[in-house]
C-alpha cells in the first residue's frame, strides 16, 4: 500500500510538471505572437512618421 503511494506522488508530480510546462509553452507562445505583432506596429508607426 506504501509502494501505491509513493507511485502515485510520484505520477502527480510528473503529470503536474508535464502539464505546466505546456501551460508555459503554449503561454510563452502567445506572448511572442503579441510581441511580434506590437513591434511590427511600432515599425510602421516609425516610417509613417519620417
């Protein structure tokens, strides 16, 4: 019963590990998407002005 126990800390921790580092990835994708596109309208911005 010990051994199923320690099996299943051990299977939360992995999954919750797994599963927040997709969270993050998937996060982390999003935010370069917005950034990409925030520094693409500060380009245009630039040359509309000179």
């Amino acid at each position: 019963m010990t051994y199923l126990f320690i099996g299943m800390m051990i299977g939360v921790i992995i999954g919750t590990t797994i599963g927040s580092l997709a969270v993050a990835f998937k996060s982390a994708e999003k935010e370069i998407a917005r950034l990409d596109k925030e520094v693409k309208d500060a380009h245009k911005q630039s040359k509309s002005e000179s």
